[in-house]
C-alpha cells in the first residue's frame, strides 16, 4: 500500500544531501523523455516517416492550442507547455509499472512544477508588458483590489498543485488497495482507467499552465503583442 504522501524515504545520498525515490523517478522520466526526443529527431526528412508524421500532428495540435489561448507566435510557449505535457503525462503513468510510484503522488513534485507554472507567468508578464504594465494589472480594475489580485496569483497556482496531487494520488492509492485484497487480475481494469486519468490530468495541467501564463501576458484579457482586429465602421444614417 502506498506511504504517507507526506513523507519520503532516501533513496542515496551526495555528500549531507538526500535524493529521495521521487527525485530519482524524476530524473529517469526526464533521462528518457530526453533520449526519446533525441532519438525521434535525429533523421528528420522533408519525406516524413511514421514517426515524424505522428509528432509533426502533435506540435501542430499543441500550436493550434497556443495560438488559441494566446495570440502570436506559439513556439514561445510550445517547450515549456510540451515539456510541462508529456512530463506530467509520463510521470502519471509510471504507477502502471511495478515498485515505481509516481513523482505527480508527491506534493513536492507538484508544488515545484506549480511554482514553474507560476515563475513562468511572471517572467513572460513582465517580457510583453514591461515591468510597469505588468504591475498595473494588479491594479485593475481599481488600486483596492491589489491585495484580491496578489491572493489570485498564489490561490490558483495552488490550486494546481492541489488538484494534480489529489487526483493522482488517490488513483495510486485506489489501485494499491485494491491489488493487496484482489491479487493481480481483478485491478487491470483500474489500470487501464488510470492510462486516461493520468492523459486527462496531463492535459488539463498542462491547459491550465497555458491558461495562466496567457493571463499575464495579456493583461486586461487583449494581448499585447497583437493587433486587434479592425472592425468595419459603420455608415451614419441621416
């Protein structure tokens, strides 16, 4: 059965400094998303394979959901929010393979990708609007509600955490206890569950990310680095 979410155990440790299992699960699924990556993009060719054809439609989805949520050019945002996507996706799904548990259980793993998130949407503020312009929109729509705004910023960030660690959590969990009284057949059903919770949770992070860092990049809700369109003026009648 899983351990206190609360609590970790060391797996080595460098010098004073303990690595606990979450980190090493960590680094494994970045070690592997990297070789991955690598190995996918190492041939590409202007005649695609099966390969290249299945990840050119998955960077033109995930562009087709930047450019929705915030206007411009979407490689700004495309390493952070894939990389936040199949980070997640993969750890949720590394509870599918035995003696591992996931980092996403952890709430340290989940408050340190929140503070990303939340270190992300700061940084891309205050890169559009400028520092000032950034500041104003905590201002907005009058001076009274900076400290609401400054509570948002923390609040929903989070939230994210919380949801994250809650959702995959509980998965695990149920799926623990459910094995130590069922034995080894009757949970795979569960475990085929857990394959699209941990693809949903993956998403709606990784929307979420997106959803709040376009938030400080445009402000009031226009984006900055965008024109608005032009609307035809109407003709006076007499």
């Amino acid at each position: 059965m899983m351990e206190n979410p609360l609590l970790t155990s060391v797996a080595f440790a460098i010098g004073p400094v303990g690595v606990t299992w979450p980190v090493v699960t960590t680094w494994g699924i970045m070690a592997a998303l990297a070789l991955a990556s690598f190995l996918a993009t190492r041939r590409l060719s202007l005649a695609p394979g099966g390969v290249q054809a299945m990840l050119e439609l998955l960077v033109e989805t995930l562009d087709a959901e930047i450019r929705a949520t915030v206007p411009g050019d979407p490689a700004r945002f495309r390493d952070l929010v894939g990389g936040l996507l199949l980070f997640v996706l993969f750890a949720n799904w590394s509870s599918l393979v035995p003696g591992v548990e996931p980092p996403t259980a952890r709430l340290e793993t989940d408050a340190a990708l929140a503070a990303l998130v939340l270190v992300s949407g700061i940084y891309w503020g205050i890169r559009v609007q400028g520092l000032g312009g950034w500041l104003a929109g905590f201002a907005r729509p009058s001076w009274v509600m900076i400290p609401l705004n400054l509570v948002e910023q923390i609040t929903r960030h989070f939230s994210l955490m919380v949801r994250l660690f809650g959702n995959v959590m509980s998965g695990v969990f149920v799926i623990a206890v459910v094995l130590s009284l069922a034995g080894l057949l009757v949970p795979v059903p569960l475990m085929a569950l857990e394959l699209l919770t941990g693809a949903v949770q993956a998403y709606i992070f990784a929307t979420l990310a997106l959803v709040f860092i376009a938030s400080a990049v445009t402000g009031e809700g226009r984006p900055q680095d965008a024109q608005a369109p032009t609307l035809p003026k109407q003709e006076e009648t007499t």
